[in-house]
C-alpha cells in the first residue's frame, strides 16, 4: 500500500522523503514513477504538493550519526 507525504516551505522531493521517511536517493526514482509531473514542479516543490510514496520504497538501512565532540575531558 502506498504512503503520501506532504511538502512544507522550501522543500525538495529529497528533503522532504528524507524527513518524513528517511528515505535516501535510492529511492527517488520509484518516487518519480509513482508521481507523473512532479519532477516538472521545479526543484523546490509548491507548499502542500502531497507526493505518493510507493510501498517498495524503504528507509535508509542505517541512521546517520554525529561524532560526539567535547571541548574538554572529563
């Protein structure tokens, strides 16, 4: 079953599957293939464009992390 995402202010298809789904450029093009037109929205979307993620896209397999930095050592 597909999901729907929805874009706020200044989002870019890839911003906004990355927030909302943590989905990574791997995923774009099935995106793409399940929203005819989008990609001629421009590059940043239009506040409220609802973008269908297909159900074969999945999340990143991993999460991103920081290195934690300290100013001092304990």
């Amino acid at each position: 079953m597909a999901d729907t995402v929805t874009a706020r202010q200044g989002d870019t298809v890839e911003l906004l599957l990355w927030r909302e789904r943590a989905i990574g450029p791997s995923g774009l093009d099935a995106v793409f293939a399940a929203n005819p037109g989008l990609a001629a929205l421009g590059t940043i979307l239009p506040i409220g464009t609802v973008v269908t993620v297909p159900a074969t896209v999945t999340a990143a397999s991993t999460t991103p992390t920081l290195n934690l930095v300290q100013l001092w050592d304990d």
